[in-house]
C-alpha cells in the first residue's frame, strides 16, 4: 500500500499520524532530540563522496530503508573533473528540500490539496573569496533566492502562506540564514 | 585520459591549472562571479526532488556534465515515506564535501600526497522548533561537529593543517556558520 492509500491522508501526508506525532512529543519532549549524520571519503582531485544512512531520534538509533550516497566534484572551469555537483550546489540544494517538504506538511494540516510545488534557488557567490584573492570577498553566497510556483485548491493568498509558514519552520532555512557553530577536529588516520 | 594522468598534478588535481586559474582572475577578477542554482518538484508527502545542471561562472552559461536528481523526504518516524535522506541530512553532507574538495586542492597547492581522507559530520537537532512545539526551541541544528582523517605524506600537523586551510576557504562552511540573506518569493503557477 503506497502512502498516497492510508487513511486520512492528504498530499501523500498521513495526517491522523502527523497529529498523534504531535501529541506524543508534546508528551515527552524529550523524544524530539534528534542526530542527523553523514560520512565522506575523498576519491580524487576535488571529488568525494557522502553517505546518508544512520541517525538518531526519538530515543534510539535508525537506518533509512536505502543508503543514499551523493558525489561532489568541482566542475572543468573550476579545475575539477566535473564528476558530480559543486559542495555549493549541495547546499542550495538542501535548502530547496526543506522548504518543500515543509510546504507539503502544512498544506496537509490545514485541509488544502495541492497539485504541483516547483521552486528554484540560486545563489550569487564570488570566487574571489575562496580562491583567496580579496579578503573583503566572503567565501560563501552573498545572496540566495528562491522563488516557489504553488498550484493547488486554495486561493493564491492561502497558497502563499503554505511558503511562508513552511519557512517559519524550516531547519535548513534557519541554518543557511542564521549559521550554527560548527567544530571540525582532525584525528590520528 | 582520467585526470590523475594529466601532467603536472597531485592527488588529482592538476595543480598547473589550479596555478594558472588563479592568475587568470587575478587579471580578470569579474570572471569570479558565479551563480549556482537548484531546482526542485514536490512528488507526494514530504518526498520531493532537486535537481542540479545549469550554472553561471567565467562570464558565461555552463552545463555540469551530468544532471544530478537528489531526492529528500522524512523518514517513518517523522511521518514521512523515507524515500531519501531528510533535507537536514543533505545539509550536512554538503558541508562535508565542501571540506574535502578543499582540502584535496590545499594538499596539492602544497605538495603534499594524500592516500587517504574520510570524515563525520554529525549535527543535533531539537524537533520541538520545527515542530512548533516550544518558541525558545530554533529550528535548526544547535551545533554540527565535523571529524576529518587525514592520511598523507607529512607529518600529522602538517595535514591537520591542511583541514584547517579548507575550513577557512570554504563556501558552505562560510554559510552553514555565518548565515547569508534568503528572499523568498511565490510566483502564480
């Protein structure tokens, strides 16, 4: 039985589990400490690759059904082999994730039905900084936009706020804006 | 010809490139602007899909050699199919491969031969902020730890000293700890 078949579901979301969800963090808070992993070994030149697969949450250890693995490379004009998308892209591409998955979470809890989300997000960035050529260049993005196309039984007022509150509560989105401290530590080999 | 058979390189990078790349912007620093982009389709439930292809840099329009589809949904315990990682998880990742492309092209810059380069990247995260559960809560993770190992030709600071100089030159590093500004638009569909 896909999922799109359960029972009080709504855009592929089980609603009734959503909110019994819900209700069951409300109750133990502390259920709703998760850690989300991932591991990279380098192949060569600038590309390298990452593993999904562990995490913890909800007071134990889980594996996703399938091992995903996801290859970076830096493309010909940045001197790479172009074997797979910059870590850059990467990123921009989390955050269009976060905030679709969202968007269809809150489209569920408020009764709407959609018919199709697109979004694209770009990034501006300037190389001068990571090539370490000016040092007012930052290294990462100055800016990123994303713009959402949103279809569904709502008017276009009510389609908007699925964005806006799927924003409101997005962790990539929270990340990218706001930064989190990160330790990086280098171990014996 | 793979690339590690090109002359002049180390670790697969060819360094004579990666040298004369940086001349190149240095006489022409506008060439440095780049623009990356994602884009993304909701399939069903919190399972949507990125993809990744166009980029703007050097001047002009460039295709990745390969289209790159990343899907990302929530896993069972988070209502979700788990068709794919989560977006959180895809965050992470792209932090780690930012770190080693880096780190691949510093050892090279620096003459150093890597044989072997793996890391962790763990992030912990309290849901009771997405979830809308507690507002003293922040929706994304509270701190990311990173581990590298490092095994080369140099002594044990020395490459230790490598993972340093990709932190400080790292895009995603850069955004995942200082934040850039995020607009985000709803276009009609």
């Amino acid at each position: 039985m896909s999922v799109t078949d359960l029972p009080r579901s709504r855009n592929g979301v089980n609603v009734e589990a959503l909110f019994a969800t819900l209700d069951a963090v409300r109750a133990q808070p502390e259920i709703a400490r998760f850690q989300f992993r991932s591991s990279h070994r380098w192949i060569t030149g600038t590309h390298n690759q990452g593993t999904i697969h562990g995490f913890y949450g909800a007071g134990q250890e889980h594996l996703h059904e399938r091992v995903t693995q996801i290859d970076a490379d830096h493309p010909a004009v940045l001197v790479g082999a172009d074997n797979a998308p910059t870590p850059a892209e990467l990123l921009l591409n989390a955050l269009g994730a976060c905030l679709m998955s969202g968007l269809a979470n809150v489209a569920a809890a408020r009764g709407i039905d959609l018919e199709n989300v697109t979004a694209t997000v770009e990034g501006d960035i300037n190389l001068l900084g990571i090539l370490g050529l000016d040092e007012d260049v930052r290294n990462g993005y100055e800016a990123i936009r994303v713009v959402f196309h949103v279809k569904g039984d709502a008017e276009a007022e009510k389609l908007a706020a699925l964005v806006e509150q799927s924003r409101r509560r997005s962790a990539v989105f929270d990340v990218v804006t706001n930064g989190v401290p990160v330790t990086i530590d280098v171990a014996s080999a």
